[in-house]
C-alpha cells in the first residue's frame, strides 16, 4: 500500500503550482491518506490538484446519499509533516524511442520558504470548513498547534553532467551556529569546503535552478570568441526543507534566558581529547598549505629577500662588507636557502613566479660576501649532494634546472679564490685529505657536478642540456674558468661521455641531447695549443697562425692534452659522431676549422666524412653537411687547394667527389645532384682559388659543363610553376623547397632558377677547343713563398694528394 501510495503521489504532486513544478517524491513523511469526493459533494473545491476519474462506484464505498454511478475526484493527501523534508525533482527520465536516458535541465525556481499547509488532510479541510472527518481524535490540541507546516531551506544536492555521468555536490546552510555564524552557506564538493553566497538571489538562480544562460564560446567558423545561449548542465536534484517551530511566549523567554552566559562562548558539548588534537592538526597542516603555498606570501618572502640589498653595495675603497650587512646577508641567504629548496623551486610557475627573479635576489647575495658563499656551499649543497641530481636532471621545470645551473655558476665563479676551512670533508669522492686542502671552493663545486657522470646522467638522459649549459655558461666567463676546466681534463671527460666510453655508463636516452657538450670541447680545445699537429705544405715553411682560435684569449692557455689529442687527432669516431649529431652548430665549424688549420690527416677524416653524408644521407638532411663541407672548403691555409681538389674529384678509392656524386645520383636522386651543383656555384663563386681550378682543369670543366646542361634540361621539362601573382581562378601551390622536401622529382623552384642561372655566368660554355689550355695547365694555383721548393709528386693512389698544388691539378686524366 505505501508503494502505491508513493507512486500515487509522483503523480499528483506534478500538478502542483508553479513554486513546486517537478516535484516528485517526498522523503522521510507520513503515510498519506487518500479521501475520494463526489463531484456533487460541496467538498469538491478542495486544495490538491485533483483529478477525475469516470467509472462505476458501489454505494457502500461513496459518500453517503450519492447514486451508484458518480464521477469522482481522487487526490492525495499528507497526514502528517516530517521534522525534515526532502523533495526529489524530475530531472531524470528513460526515452523509449532513443532507448537512453535523458536528464531535464529546464529552468525550476524553488523557494527558500515553503508552506505545505495546502498539502496535508489538516489544511485542505480547514479550507473547506470540515475537519470533523480528517482530524484524529487521539492527538490532542496542544500537539496540532505545536506542529507547524511551514519550512526553511536548508540544503541543496547538485547534479553536474548528463543521465549517463556526472558529479553530484552540496550546499548546506550552517544552523545553530555562534555569534555571526548562522546563516552561512557552504558548498561541500568531495574533500574541498568553502563558503558561498548562496543567500544572494542571483547566485541561488545560477547555481541551483538550471535554464540557459548566455556564454563566451569560440567560433571555429568566425575564429573569435562569441556569446552564445547555453543550457546549465549543473542543476538542483534533491531539496532539503526544515520544519520550523512555532514558538509561544513562554518558549521564546526560556530559550533566550538559556542562551545566557558569563563565560564569552555559549555552553557547548565538549569534545574528546583525542578527537580535538586531531581535528586541530589537520586544520594546522591545512592552513599552512593554503599560505604557505599562496601567491601572496611567495612575494613576501622574495621582498623580504630584497629590501636590503642597498645596504649590501660595497663602496668605493671597501673589499668586504661591514659587519651588519654581512649577518643581515647571512640571514637573509639562509631565509632563501631553507625557503627555495623546502618549498619555492617545488611550487607550480603560477605561484613561484619566474625562477630567474629567485636567482636575481640569490645573486646579490653571494657575490658580497665569502662567508655567505661558504656557509650556503657547505649547508646547501655539499650537506645534500642530491641536491645536484634532483634540480639539474630530475626537475621537470627546465626554468628551475636552469636557475639551479646559474646558481652553481655563480658560486663557482666568486669562489675561485675562496678556501675550504680545516673541518670540511671533501666532498668529491676518490679525494684524498690533502689533494683537497690545495684545491678552491670552486673546484669542489665543478668536482661535484662532474660527480653525476657516474651514474646520474645516464639514467636522466632527457635534461641534459641545462647540465652541460652549465659549463658553457662558466667557460664564457673568463680565461680563469677556462683554464680551471681544462685542468680538471673537461674535454676529454666529455669526449669519453659522448663516445659512450666516459666515467659512467652509456647516456640510456636514445636522442640525447649533447650540443652544448659539443660546445664545451669546442671551446675548451680552441683555448689550446695545437701547433704541434700542424704541418705547412710547403716544405722547410712554419705553418700559418691559426685564427680559428677563441678570440677571448689571446695566447694558448695550455698545449692540447694528450688524451684531447688522441681522440681527436688519432681516432675519427668523435669527429664523426660530432658530424652526424651537430654539424649545423657554429661550435662545430669553429672546431673543425681550428684543427682543419694546417693538418692535412685531419683535414682527409673531416672530408671523408662529409663526403660520406653527401653520397648517402637522406636529401632533405644533406643541407648540413653541404654548409659545413663548404666552411672546410673556404679554410685558407695552404692545403687549401688539396681540400678543394679532394672534393671535386673524391678521394682515390675512398669516397666520391661531388661530379661522380651528380653522376651517380642523375637518374634517382635527382636533388641530391642539383645540392651538389648548388654548393659549388657557391663555392666558384666566393673561393677564386677554387675557380681558377675549374678554369684550369679540362676535365673538371668538362664535367661542370655537363651538370649544368643536365640542370637545364630537369628545369626545362615543364613550366615553373611557382607564380607569385596568382589569384583564386589561377591559383597553384608554391613550390617546395629542393633541400627541405621528400619528393622524388626536382622542383622547378625559383632557387634553382637562380642557381642555374649563376652557374651559366661563372663560365660561358664557349667553344675551347681551338684554344690551348696549356697555359693554364702549367700555370701554379698556390704561390709558395720565395726561396720554398715545390717537391716531386710522391702521391700514392690510396691516399688522398698532399703534394704540390700546381703538377697535381694540371694532370689532365
């Protein structure tokens, strides 16, 4: 009975007014009472919405004096009203034809105050004037006038989403609460408790009824932001309603006379020890996350850092700070260091701020004072040697890796001259006791980077780019950074690193990224001199100066180490992993030039190399490499002409010249042939040496003037068709690029256009054979010094000709 009762009232309650429109079920309530009514009976004007129902009716069960067959009405009723009354809205349905449910987020505004008085049998007969048949004769009349029919709103469930998924939260209205408390709402969503301002109207209408509103969107069709109507998806779901009590006189008088009290809070039940300490500790641990971690306090903390930093400018004639400025840095660095390492550098950029304002206000700090730079070195950083690991590799942040690395390049520079005290452990380990007493603070700190090459930077492979920064970064800061480096046998450490062979097993990153290594050894080896390595091509010559040395020292700091020496001069594998990984880098020209300079072994490895990727690498990748083979060709020392020979032609039972190349690649690799032709025309025409050699050699003329007639005839073919004018009825693509493109044919770019054009006026293709070219054969293409002997050419055909320039280039094969 009570479930037909509860469906019975499904139904009629969604009649009811407007005020209750998708009411559906009432919660915690008395069994309700049905009362059917003759439609002749003065009783038919009653409260709840009825309805008719049309059929036949025994006498005995109808009002009496009513004919058997009567139309009548049937409503239902409330008996009695609960303490708490929840109401479930019609928001959710079952559509059969789509077979899927579906949720109603139709606009439904509530009230705050609620009078079910209409509802119930007791309201309904008072306003029909006849309660005799509806009141219960056990329930005395003090108890009728106590129960009061009117209700307060006192909570909100939500419902967020669609029928299929979505979110459910709360707002709760906070009762019996102290001085100024009543009357707040609170919204409870999952863990999360804040107030809210569900006393406004507005507020109330755009959080609980539903409905449209008008949103910002983004218009993929008009590309701008506009206002569209949507509809709420975040509505109402399930009410709660509390029955207020009347009070009488007396009851009101009593309730205030117990409200009064001499103490300054009103008597509350008190709270279990244990329950207390815990509640009171997480709200401490709550606090202290929601300041500690606000955006507030980080700009305290950074002003706090910074307000005094006018206190710590030396004057003019003063070496160290006074005394109260120094312990006003110490306090203030160690304030920095406990704050950045426990919480700043671990907090999300939108609260920290940039990383590199932190480093600005650690800078000032350091650069003062020596006793700043030993406490912070000792306390921060050799106490937690993790402290290495975790904000150079580990950190996700690359904006904290690289604050941290500017760090330690600061520390390392001021404390060059700075001393470790008696009491200090060393901190790199294999040191002994006294190795550490003759060296800086400094050293220990590059000591203790270099540390992580035993195992750190193999295992953290994706961020080593801010790592090796970091020595870039100190090497560019004077001669004394450089030279420390080289006498901690830097490059030759990270030469073992990049070749897989270093103190620490193989970098388990695939693509690691080892450019500013790459950098570093450049650097370091051009800092150094090589002029043992060198050879002149003329003999009884001293070699050139080199002047692909660093142009930020003016004398050699050290003559190349042995070990540099071997794996860069002996063994080719550094230079071709150099090659294959960086050779677009300007470090690695610099370095190839420096030891290109008057070397010819080493120019033959760079060479051979180079012409490999030219002959094998992909054609959308030879761009590079073709820069790269044209600054060794550009290199005017006296192998000069060798280099540029070995190019053309190829190396003798080794590699290919740039003509077989274009041979070879004519038919398939068509831009592979038209880059070669392109590097050349660039050559010819910023190297005269090089075109005094096309000039001078019939067969290398010959073979010039059968790849420029083959461009020819690939860009005759069809019309170009890179047009600049095109309009919407004539309208074409533009032509990819030759060098940049994966495609198979060449492409009839404007570039190739000019290139063919440039290399039909670097030689006019006249008719030469009347003419004699053996002037020109015999003709020198290197003017040796006076009083130097050309020697005999001694040139084995395996290797690549290191003799005179002119009897080797006017050979005629």
């Amino acid at each position: 009975m009570l479930a037909a009762a509860l469906e019975a009232l499904r139904v009629s309650l969604f009649f009811f007014p407007p005020a209750l429109l998708g009411v559906v079920e009432v919660l915690r309530s008395r069994a309700p009472k049905a009362s059917k009514l003759c439609t002749r009976s003065p009783q038919r004007n009653q409260g709840g919405r009825p309805h008719m129902v049309l059929g036949r009716r025994k006498p005995s069960s109808g009002p009496p004096g009513c004919p058997d067959q009567v139309d009548t009405v049937k409503r239902l009723l409330i008996k009695k009203l609960p303490p708490v009354l929840a109401i479930q809205l019609k928001r959710f349905d079952y559509d059969w034809e789509r077979e899927c449910a579906i949720k109603f987020n139709d606009y439904f505004e509530f009230p705050r105050e609620l009078d079910m008085e209409p509802y119930t049998e007791g309201g309904v007969a008072k306003m029909e004037g006849d309660d005799t048949n509806h009141a219960d004769q056990n329930e005395s009349t003090d108890n009728k006038q106590l129960e009061s029919s009117k209700y307060r709103l006192v909570g909100v469930l939500v419902h967020s989403g669609q029928a299929s998924g979505g979110h459910y939260y709360s707002y709760i209205i906070q009762r019996n609460g102290g001085d100024g408390e009543e009357n707040r709402w609170y919204k409870f969503d999952d863990g999360d408790v804040t107030e809210c301002k569900m006393d406004d109207e507005e507020e109330m209408k755009n959080q609980c009824f539903g409905g449209e509103y008008m949103g910002e969107v983004f218009d993929h069709l008009m590309k701008r932001m506009s206002f569209r109507r949507q509809k709420r998806w975040w509505n109402a779901y399930i009410l709660f309603y509390e029955r207020l009590e009347p009070l009488g006189e007396d009851n009101e008088l009593v309730m205030c006379i117990t409200r009064l009290s001499i103490t300054t809070k009103p008597h509350q039940i008190k709270m279990p020890s244990t329950i207390e300490q815990s509640v009171r500790k997480r709200n401490m641990q709550f606090m202290h996350n929601h300041m500690q971690y606000s955006l507030e306090y980080f700009q305290f903390i950074k002003k706090l850092l910074t307000c005094n930093n006018i206190y710590l400018s030396l004057h003019a004639g003063q070496d160290h700070l006074l005394p109260e400025a120094e312990e006003m840095a110490m306090i203030s660095s160690q304030l920095a260091a406990r704050f950045l390492f426990s919480t700043g550098f671990r907090t999300k950029k939108i609260v920290r701020g940039p990383a590199s304002d932190w480093y600005d206000a650690l800078y000032i700090l350091l650069c003062r004072s020596k006793n700043v730079r030993n406490w912070f070195a000792h306390n921060v950083f050799f106490a937690y040697p993790n402290h290495f690991s975790e904000y150079l590799l580990e950190c996700p942040s690359a904006e904290v890796r690289e604050a941290f690395s500017k760090l330690i390049v600061c520390l390392a520079h001021f404390s060059l001259q700075d001393e470790l005290s008696n009491s200090t452990l060393c901190p790199s380990p294999g040191t002994s006791a006294q190795a550490c007493d003759n060296t800086s603070l400094s050293d220990h700190f590059i000591k203790m980077v270099l540390s992580l090459l035993r195992r750190e930077v193999s295992e953290h492979g994706r961020h080593l780019h801010q790592f090796f920064n970091l020595f870039v970064i100190y090497a560019n800061l004077g001669v004394a950074e450089k030279t420390q480096l080289l006498k901690l046998n830097i490059p030759a450490t990270f030469m073992l690193v990049a070749l897989d062979e270093g103190p620490g097993p193989p970098i388990k990153c695939q693509y690691a990224e080892l450019g500013k290594l790459y950098a570093v050894v450049s650097q370091l080896v051009r800092c150094c001199d090589v002029s043992s390595c060198m050879q002149s091509s003329i003999n009884g010559s001293a070699p050139l100066p080199n002047p692909y040395g660093d142009p930020n020292v003016p004398q050699p700091i050290m003559p190349i180490q042995q070990p540099v020496a071997e794996i860069l001069y002996v063994r080719t594998s550094y230079v071709k992993k150099v090659i294959k990984d960086c050779s677009n880098s300007e470090e690695t020209v610099n370095l190839l030039s420096f030891c290109c300079w008057e070397n010819p072994q080493f120019s033959f490895s760079v060479l051979s190399e180079l012409l490999w990727q030219v002959a094998y690498s992909y054609t959308y990748e030879l761009r590079p490499y073709l820069d790269l083979l044209l600054q060794i060709m550009l290199i005017e020392d006296s192998w000069q002409t060798h280099r540029i020979h070995n190019v053309l032609k190829g190396i003798p039972d080794d590699r290919d010249g740039f003509f077989d190349t274009i041979q070879r690649s004519k038919n398939h690799y068509r831009k592979r042939a038209y880059q070669c032709i392109k590097c050349m025309v660039t050559l010819f025409s910023n190297c005269a040496i090089s075109y005094q050699i096309l000039k001078s050699n019939d067969d290398l003329k010959r073979k010039w003037t059968w790849a420029v007639e083959w461009l020819g005839d690939e860009l005759e073919h069809r019309p170009y068709t890179g047009n600049p004018h095109f309009s919407y009825s004539n309208w074409s693509p533009p032509v990819q690029s030759n060098e940049t493109s994966n495609g198979y044919f060449l492409e009839r770019s404007q570039s190739a256009r000019l290139t063919l054009q440039k290399a039909c006026e670097l030689f006019p293709f006249e008719d030469t054979d009347a003419q004699d070219s053996s002037l020109l054969e015999d003709t020198a293409l290197y003017t040796p010094s006076p009083g130097s002997q050309h020697p005999q050419n001694n040139h084995v055909h395996s290797q690549p000709y290191v003799g005179s320039p002119a009897s080797h280039m006017s050979s005629t094969p």
